[in-house]
C-alpha cells in the first residue's frame, strides 16, 4: 500500500531555510561543488559552512535563537552529518531538508533523493513524508537520533582503525587499509542479551525491516516501517568471513556468497523488534566503540550497554512523491 506522504510548507526561493554544509563530507569523492547549484536555485537560503572549531548543534542553536529564526534546517553532507542534523530538527520541531554530499549518502538515497537538485525539487514544491527514526543511548546522556543502523562488533573495529588512518592516506585508502588490518587483528566482542551471553563478531541494528541476505546493514529499505531489524553474527567462523560479512552491495554479497565467503545462516540470529538492550564487553586491547549512521562513538574500555528504540514519525524530511509509494 502507499506509504503516507505530508505536504510541507513549499520554499520556491529558499527564504527561511537555513543549511549547514558539512566541507569534510565526501572529500574524497570527485564531484560538482553544489554550492553554485544552491546560490542558483534557493537564493534566498542561509549556508553555514561548518568550522573545526563548531558543532552543528551549536550552529543550530544560535540560528534558531537569532532574530530570524529558520523554518526549515537543510543540512549538505553525508550520512553522519545528516543524522546530527535530524537530532536538530527533531529537538527544534523544524522539517529537514537533506541535500546529499558524502561518501555514500545512504539515508538520502533511503528518501529518493539522489541529487542535490533532486532535494531542492522537492523543497520547491512542499513534497515531504514523515520517517521513522530509532534512538540509541548508552548511558545517562541524551540519545542520539539514528536514521539508517547502529552497530558493534567487527565493522566499529574497521571504522576505528581508518579514522587513525585518514590523516594520512584519506578516507577511501584508510578504509582499504582498515580492513586488511582487520583480517589479521579483528577480535569478538562479548554482548549479554536477555540473559544469554554469546561471543560475537557483530551486531547490526537497522531501522525498518531490512533485506533477509544481509548481514552489515548500511542503508535502510523502508522509512516507515516502525521496526527494529537485529542481525547477530556469532563468532564461529573465520576473521575472512568475519570481514565478508561486512559487505552491503548486493552483487557483492552474491559473489561472496557463491564462493563460501559469507557466514551460513545458522550463523546470523535475527531479532525484529520495537526495542533492543545489549551489553558489549570488548576484548583487552580493541577498541570500545560503536557505530551509528557512520559516526564512531567510543566507550569506556571496560565495555558499554547499548539501547535501542524506534520513534515512528520521528522527523518531517523533504522528499519527492516519486519516492513515497
């Protein structure tokens, strides 16, 4: 059935927009600066290029404490910007407008947002949907909005090691390196849940339900679907496998699954639920972290519990009706 769409205040000029742009998103991906794109179609928006010395929720903060308050925030970058920019609007009560500019720009293709022209179209004519959200909290700080997945494990590991590494050989060439590291040095992790215990060498959580062959889940396959999808790959094969299950491409998971590479299923416990505990004890010598929407997140050493919860309707997020049914 269609999905439900919400008409949202149209912006023919941008007047009433304030957008952050996020200059250290999708650095090394060759692309057309979109900035003459935005200053051509919404002259009458705010862009904030985003400083080392800011934090988008501080940029947010002030804008909307200023005399000219946004309507709408926008945020130009990729799925961990874009993620911090949903935690705004949700906070403000303002919708989002997501102009995609990473690596990867999982969420935005979620929404049928491919291009940057493709979001202005649907700001043009006050196109929009309400998406479902999950929040993820590890301890007494606030939670975090998530718009795509969370997880630990062997992934958080790769990711870790890339940004030690991204100074120096950039974000494509890290992330290669990373992940030869990881086929030598990956390690468990330990979760209790619910009262079992299991060594594991990851766990995903993906917001909505999420194709059945996967394991890593990046990108989410429905904006609605009020649902936690859990993936729990238990430690009983090799660190290779453990690396190949990390893939998310689907010609890539079918290569490596016709050559014995991906985990069998008895090796993936799946859960769909409305809210997810675990705790994660991380081996002496890894780090403690997690990953949501590509943002590393480090916890005490000593180990961290992770809670999940979805939020239907969480954020009002700009979109074409193409993509809603």
């Amino acid at each position: 059935m269609p999905e439900p769409s919400t008409p949202l205040p149209p912006r023919p000029t941008g007047a009433g927009v304030f957008i952050v742009r996020n200059p250290q998103s999708g650095r090394d991906v060759i692309r057309r600066d979109p900035s003459d794109i935005i200053a051509e179609r919404l002259p009458d928006a705010r862009v904030h290029e985003l400083r080392d010395d800011e934090t988008l929720a501080d940029v947010v903060s002030d804008a909307v404490a200023g005399d000219d308050p946004p309507a709408v925030l926008g945020v130009l970058g990729g799925d961990g910007s874009v993620s911090r920019m949903a935690h705004q609007a949700r906070r403000h009560g303002l919708p989002l407008l997501v102009l995609p500019g990473g690596t990867f720009n999982h969420f935005a293709r979620s929404i049928g947002v491919d291009t940057v022209d493709a979001a202005i179209d649907a700001l043009v004519a006050g196109e929009g949907m309400p998406v479902t959200a999950a929040e993820v909290s590890t301890g007494a700080g606030e939670p975090v909005t998530v718009l795509n997945a969370v997880s630990v494990g062997t992934y958080p590991q790769v990711i870790a090691e890339r940004e030690d590494r991204m100074d120096r050989m950039g974000k494509w060439l890290g992330g290669v390196a990373a992940t030869w590291r990881a086929l030598r040095d990956a390690v468990p992790v330990v979760i209790a849940q619910e009262g079992r215990r299991a060594k594991v060498w990851s766990v995903f959580v993906s917001v909505g339900r999420n194709a059945p062959d996967r394991v890593a889940m990046m990108q989410r396959q429905t904006v609605h679907d009020p649902l936690l999808d859990v993936r729990i790959h238990h430690a009983r094969g090799s660190r290779l496998r453990a690396v190949a299950s990390l893939a998310f491409g689907r010609r890539t998971i079918a290569i490596l699954r016709a050559v014995g590479l991906m985990p069998p299923d008895s090796d993936v416990e799946r859960l769909v639920v409305r809210e997810f505990t675990v705790a994660v004890r991380t081996p002496d010598g890894a780090p403690s972290v997690y990953v949501h929407d590509g943002e590393l997140e480090e916890q005490a050493p000593a180990g961290y519990r992770l809670h999940c919860v979805v939020v239907p309707d969480a954020v009002r997020v700009y979109a074409p009706t193409s993509a809603q049914t």
